[in-house]
C-alpha cells in the first residue's frame, strides 16, 4: 500500500508541476522542456532522491509512449503539399547537418588525443538530435510559420541519417580491427531503417482508410492512441525503430486520410502528460557524476557537435537556397541530443566493450548538457527566425 500511495502521489506532484512549468516557460527565458528536466534532477538521485523506485523502474515504458506520439505528430507534418515545396531543403539540410556533425566531432576528438576508433563512433552518434524536446520547444511557441515547419520536417529524418552514419562507423571501426564482422551494424542499421519504414506503410494504410468510420470526420481517441501504441508493440517485437515506424504512420495517415485529420488533434490533446513525466523522469535518471569523469573530452564534444550542427545546417541551408534566417538558425535549433544518441552509444559499448566506460561517460554527460541547454538555443532560434 505504501508503494501504490507513493507512486500515485510522485504522478500526481509530476503533473501538477508541468502545468506550472506551462505558465512559467512563458515568463522565463527557459522553455519548459528544461524546467522539467531540471526539476527532474532535482527530485532524482543526483539531489534529493526521492521519486519512488517503481516510478523509475517505468520510465523506458513512459518514454516510449510519449516518443510514439512524438514521432506521429513529426510524421504527420509531412505532407506531400509541404514536401513538394520544400523537400529540397529538407534533405540538404537534415542530411549535412548530420554528416558535417559526425565530421567535425571526429576530428575534434581526433585532435584532443582519443584513439581513432573511439573517436569515429562518437563522432556518428553526435548526429542525433532529440525530436521530443525540439517537437515540444515548437509546439510552446506556437510557431506555425515556415521555420517551425521545416525544423519538425528536418528533425523527422534528423535521426534517420544518424542511424545509417552510425551503422557505417561501427562497421568500419570493427574493420580496423579485421574481426569479421565489418557489415553486421550496417545491416542491423538498415534492417532497423527499413523494417520501420515496412511497418509503417503496413498499418498506415488501412489507419488512413478505416479511421473515422464510426462517426465520420472524427475518430475516437481510442483509435489513434490503438493505432500508435499496436505500430509501437510491432516495431519493438520485430526489433526495428519505433520512432521511425511512428513517424511513417503518421504520414501515411496525414496523406491519404483525406477525410478527417483527427488524429493528429487526438494525439495532441494526450500527448503532454506523458512528455512531462517524460522529461521529469529523463532529468532524475541523470548523473552528474558523470561530468567529472570526462573532463575535456565532453567539452571538446560539446564544443564540436554545436559547430558542426551550425556549419553543417548552413551548408545545406546554402545548398538549397534557403533564406538567411534558415541559413542563420537552424543548426542551432537542432542542438537537442537525448535518448537515441545514448541507445546508440549502448550498441556500440556491445560491439566493442573494451571502450564501454568512455562511450557512455562522453555520451550521458553531454546529453545531460544538451538536454537541459539545447531547448534554450531552439527557442532562442524560433524567436529570431520569427524577427
């Protein structure tokens, strides 16, 4: 009994306090993606310690809903309208973004005394960008304009390019060593990628037939939590990104449901509890240990992922004629990095657990930093995209 009440008042004190996070965000130069998180530490092991441990043992369950919403509502933002006038500029500036990150981080790591296995693998994993924290930074500042638009567009495949990157550099890391195994990642990669993609196609396009059939126009809110919680089951079962399958059924959904766009509005109004215990969650699972550990090595990361992001999104920005707001800030705006990255640095410490220690420690350390800054530069890039 004393767990159950203990479990239901840290839910019921979360909650709450992301409703006054909602009021406070809009008074403070901090978004509340970082309010949450830094409430989180707060509450966690690093400060107080005191969320119950059976709130903790959930958080992976919790994340993965609110990373299943997160990913419908991104896949849902690309219509073939929107993409027909933009593709061009999304796949310059996600793709060298991605590449450009993965470029400078290597070299930097390179340059600050890391062996080159190491440094090529943290190097990819820099590439990610948090599509949670940025999807909900965009939706705080109600921006619907076209910045808005196209930073949801490019972080929808922001990931994506991260996976490949990072699938390439295992493999040719395990090459260095010639121990056989040179394309196993890339394949896991791809398989990840692609199964997601398959999946995706497969319940989308009977979602976007049937959905809305009971009352027309406007599904029951049953049907699209079903419909993202079932894509989210098979993607795990079949071990493919449940992320990415999210995101392909949200735009299949978006496309071809020409009769009702309800899901989208469905999702939306359920989605912020789940992202504030999310985040809340995320903030009391950190350890700030971790950055003593590390030293340089997380300030030469940091300091490299935000020039690389800058450079790499103004090159593609170049690339594609975007205009000089775009050019200016959107690599800022993507300087979020949270849960991909550090599943990924889990992979690799598999693949070669000789370099465990250094993975993780370089990767949560600076995730704690991007996670709790990043929100604040994406913001800071919608206002002056707005000016």
């Amino acid at each position: 009994m004393e767990s159950t009440a203990q479990f239901l008042l840290a839910i019921g004190g979360i909650l709450l306090f992301g409703q006054l996070t909602s009021s406070l965000g809009r008074l403070s130069f901090l978004p509340r993606v970082t309010l949450l998180l830094l409430f989180g530490v707060i509450l966690g092991k690093s400060v107080l310690d005191i969320i119950p441990t059976a709130l903790m043992h959930g958080f992976d369950l919790i994340a993965n809903m609110a990373l299943l919403m997160v990913g419908f509502l991104l896949g849902g933002k690309l219509t073939s309208d929107y993409l027909r006038s933009s593709m061009g500029k999304i796949l310059w500036i996600s793709l060298s973004a991605a590449i450009v990150t993965a470029c400078v981080v290597g070299l930097g790591l390179l340059w600050a005394g890391l062996p080159k296995e190491i440094a090529l693998i943290l190097g990819c994993i820099s590439a990610a960008t948090a599509p949670a924290a940025v999807l909900d930074v965009v939706m705080e500042s109600e921006d619907k304009g076209p910045f808005g638009k196209l930073l949801l567009s490019v972080v929808a495949l922001d990931d994506a390019w991260a996976l490949i990157l990072f699938g390439l550099g295992v493999s040719i890391v395990h090459s260095f060593g010639s121990q056989g195994a040179e394309s196993s990642a890339l394949i896991l990669a791809l398989k990840d990628i692609g199964g997601a993609v398959v999946l995706g196609i497969v319940i989308g396009f009977p979602s976007a037939y049937l959905t809305g059939r009971i009352k027309p126009g406007k599904p029951m809110l049953t049907e699209a939590l079903g419909l993202v919680f079932i894509c989210g089951g098979l993607a795990v079962w079949f071990e493919v990104s449940f992320l990415i399958a999210a995101m392909v059924l949200g735009a299949i959904v978006a496309n071809f449901a020409r009769h009702h766009e309800y899901p989208f509005h469905t999702i939306e109004a359920v989605e912020w509890p789940f992202i504030v215990i999310f985040f809340v969650l995320a903030g009391a699972s950190l350890d700030l240990d971790q950055f003593s550990e590390v030293g340089l090595i997380v300030v030469v990361y940091v300091l490299c992922r935000i020039v690389g992001k800058i450079a790499g999104a103004r090159i593609g920005g170049q690339c594609s004629r975007a205009d000089v707001k775009t050019k200016s800030w959107m690599g800022v705006a993507l300087l979020p990095q949270a849960g991909v990255a550090i599943g990924m640095a889990l992979v690799a410490s598999n693949y070669f657990p000789e370099y465990r220690q250094i993975l993780l420690s370089v990767v949560i350390s600076s995730t704690i930093f991007f996670e709790i800054i990043g929100p604040v530069f994406t913001r800071l890039a919608i206002k002056q995209a707005r000016c």
